[in-house]
C-alpha cells in the first residue's frame, strides 16, 4: 500500500482527499488537546476563586473533571469542523 486512493478503471483518483488534510487534521487535533487543557484547567481555578473554594484537592478534582469532559468536546469541535470542511467540497 502506497498510501494512496485506489484508481477507478476510468484512471480517475477513487476518493480524492485534499492535499494536507491528514496534516491539518493532527494540527487542529494537537491545538485541541491544547484547548482542553487550558480550559479544563483555567476555567475550574477561576470558578472555584471566585467560589471560595480554598481545598486544593478540591480544585484539583475540578480541574480533572473538567479536562475529562473538555477533551471529548473539543474533538467533537475538530471533527464537526472537518465533517463540514469535506461536505463543502462537493
């Protein structure tokens, strides 16, 4: 395997991907987890200042529970922005 999409019998490229879009998708993936961790991480220590919050296991539970539910949402972003990307194309 090449790597590339099989030809048709009429010699045109079966699936015609875009050139860079597995590039681009492991950037937007990286930038994502990013995301995730700064929001499940920034978010939770504001809240919880502003709450009066003063445990620090406290926060740190936060903090997990919000990079737990931030990561799932945010490659949910990645793949609904990808999904339309594709969809844009024909």
């Amino acid at each position: 395997m090449s790597g590339r999409p099989a030809a048709r019998r009429d010699g045109k490229p079966g699936t015609g991907k875009r050139p860079g879009s597995r590039l681009l998708l492991a950037a937007a993936l990286v930038a994502a987890i990013l995301a995730a961790f700064s929001i499940g991480s920034l978010v939770p220590e504001i809240l919880s200042g502003l709450l009066g919050i003063d445990s620090n296991a406290i926060r740190l539970a936060l903090k997990a529970v919000a990079v737990v539910v931030a990561l799932p949402a945010m490659f949910y972003v990645v793949e609904r922005l990808f999904l339309n990307r594709a969809s844009r194309r024909k």
